[in-house]
C-alpha cells in the first residue's frame, strides 16, 4: 500500500450549535455554486453516539467554505425528524427523507425549494404496510422518485417504493423479506433496472444481497448474496455504476454488541459486479492491510480520472478516543494501487467520516460526523481535498 506524501486537505466548516444544524451524517451535491447537505440534529449533546436537540437541517455553504445558512430547519414532528442521509434534485425541488417524525413517528418524504421556500410532506410513513424508518433518499427515475425503507412492509424488513411526482400518488412496490432486508442505503439506476444492497447489520447470519428491481414489470431478482468475512459482508451504502459493465461498492463488514470481539477478517472490503455475467469479485480487503481505515463506510465515487475514491470510517468501535478516526482513499477499478490520501487523526479536524463523496471543480467534498468543535465528540465538519493539478 502506497502513501500520498502530500495531504491537500482543508476542513472548510465545523459546526457549531449556533449554526442550527449539527451532525451531518449524509454527503453534500452540488448546484449553482452551492453544496447542500444534511444533518441528524439541529444542536448536539456531544456523546457518541450522538444525542441532539431538535430534527435536523437541510444546509448549504459555498465550495470555498463561506456563506453557510440552513435551507430547512426541521423543528417539528409533524414535518420529521432526523435527516440521516441522501438528498435527491430534479433541477428546482430538493427531495429527502427523515428517519423518526411524521404523522405516525416513523419518519417523512418531504420536498422543498432550493431556496427554502414551499416545503412539502410528500407521505407520513408508518401508515399501516407502507414502510418505517427510511435511511436514505430517493431516486427519481421516469418522474417516479424511488426509495427504500429500513423497516415496516409485510415481513417488517423494509419496503422498495414509488412515489408519482406528478399525480402525488404512493405505493409500495416490494416488501423485503429475512433474511435478505433491512436496506440502508440507496438505490441506483442501471439502465431499465434499480440495483440496490440489503444488510441486518445485527445478524451473525445474514451478510447480506445485491438486488435488481425493473420497474416496467415489477420484476425482482437477487443478483449476489454476501459470504461474509474476506468475501464482503453487511453493505452499509449504495452501489456506484460505471457506465458500462461494472458496479462498485464496499461493505462495512460486521458491525458488534458493546463486548463482542470482532473477527479480524471482518473490517470490510471493496468489489466489483460485473453488471452483465454476475461476476462478483472483491477487489480490496481492509482486513489485510493495517492502517487504510477499516469499515468502509460510502459509495465509490469514480473521478474524473478513471480512479475510485472512497472513505473508511475507522475501526469497529465508532468515532472511540484512541482509536482509528478514518480514512479518505483511492484505487484503480481492477483493485490495484491502493492508496491512502488523508487519514482523519484528531477530533479538532475531523473524525469518523460519513457517506459519499462528491467531486467538484478540483476538489473531492465529504462530511465527517464528530469533531471540528462543540462539546464532547464534536458537531462535525465539512471538508475538501485538493486533487492533483488542483
């Protein structure tokens, strides 16, 4: 494993409790010059694992770090509470879920202006089989947005579902099963199809699936289902399409009981699918190779350069004093010349990061959920690294 002798990074925001949005547990996208975000809280107690004050924010700030506002402060119940990650953008309207909240308290669909303005409740989940707790946001695909709940459905493992934009119309359109539910991450759009990963994080047992949906027939099929171990096990994000043959992704591995011993082959792994054949292939073990972060905890994102980045939250003990506070990476596609660009060491810039990446301009943005300032752990960052010739 090579070393970047160089470490471009800058934390360009560290939240604050004045700011009235802490804890940015999701990556941040990119328009007109703004990068907008989520956080769980819209003030943070600053224990690990965090407990706040309030439901959280949607936010946006500059490239450069200036100009940081809320966009929607989630104050009430009735709106939602907990933005835990994923924000969808169809050009004006900015869509996103809650976790908790709502009409029943087990989260929200919500929209609103990029600006702030006409936010919407688009569903109150936990209404009867509709689904509980969504984790991530959706994905529009043919003016439908499509998304997965953690929870609820017919087996009370989650649901796939569609929501209409344009008649308002909500409907369920696959009830996951256990073993093989409980999604946490997004799904992501292939052609005809929506590929998606399911993981019990908690189960000893379930690794965990790739799957396809095609919403044209409603057809469901299992691509791959997780060893475990070496070969992957307990995905954590989204899969990340190349365009051509192949998807990409990283699983988190198991994730354990306060007092369980992990297995040291457990702390996670990089793969890729090949899209026609089913091939699965793993193409990184963080098991093998101290000091690259463990845990992987985000979707690949394919730069500009053909490389694969990605970030690693750490050791299974989330965001502990004394131990690893994660990485920032990058390999080729086949696996080769793995490479560790920023290691995030203290709580003052940084530490435990979060979820996806986003390339903008000569920079790679993410968040990190603690550290920066605040009391205890830390409210969290957002930082960029500069890339070559950046």
């Amino acid at each position: 494993m090579k070393r970047s002798s160089v470490t471009p990074f800058e934390l360009i925001h560290a939240f604050t409790d004045a700011d009235g949005a802490t804890v940015p547990f999701g990556s941040v996208f990119e328009h007109d010059g703004w990068l907008y975000g989520t956080t769980q809280w819209n003030a943070s107690a600053g224990s690990c694992p965090p407990t706040g004050i309030g439901g959280g924010a949607v936010y946006r700030i500059r490239p450069d770090g200036n100009d940081f506002e809320v966009v929607k402060s989630f104050k009430t119940s009735t709106d939602g509470h907990n933005l835990f990650h994923g924000l969808s953008f169809d050009g004006q309207a900015i869509t996103g879920v809650t976790r908790n909240g709502g009409h029943y308290g087990y989260g929200t669909l919500f929209s609103v202006n990029v600006s702030g303005a006409d936010f919407r409740v688009l569903h109150h989940f936990g209404n009867g089989l509709d689904g509980r707790h969504p984790y991530n946001g959706p994905v529009l695909f043919e003016h439908t947005l499509y998304g997965m709940t953690f929870l609820g459905g017919d087996h009370a493992a989650g649901v796939l579902y569609g929501y209409e934009r344009t008649t308002g119309t909500y409907s369920v359109r696959h009830s996951f099963s256990v073993p093989g539910g409980k999604p946490f991450g997004s799904l992501t759009v292939v052609g005809e199809w929506l590929y998606g990963m399911v993981s019990d994080h908690r189960s000893t047992t379930d690794h965990g699936l790739i799957f396809r949906y095609r919403p044209a027939n409603e057809t469901y099929e299992i691509v791959h289902a997780f060893a475990g171990g070496s070969r992957g096990g307990y995905p954590y994000d989204s899969l990340t399409w190349d365009g051509g043959r192949f998807l990409y992704g990283s699983t988190l591995g198991y994730y354990p009981f306060t007092g369980e011993t992990l297995p040291l082959d457990d702390q996670g792994v990089i793969f890729r699918l090949d899209a026609d054949s089913g091939v699965y292939e793993v193409i990184h073990d963080f098991s093998r190779c101290a000091g690259d972060g463990a845990k992987p905890n985000s979707a690949m994102l394919i730069g500009s350069d053909g490389l694969l980045y990605g970030i690693a939250h750490g050791t299974e003990i989330w965001g502990g004093p004394g131990y690893e506070f994660g990485t920032l990476y990058r390999l080729q596609p086949n696996g080769s010349d793995f490479e560790v660009l920023h290691t995030f060491d203290s709580m003052a810039h940084g530490n435990t990061p979060m979820r996806s990446l986003l390339e903008c301009g000569d920079h790679l943005y993410g968040t990190t959920a603690f550290g920066g300032s605040g009391t205890g752990v830390g409210n969290g960052t957002v930082w960029r690294y500069a890339l070559a010739g950046g």
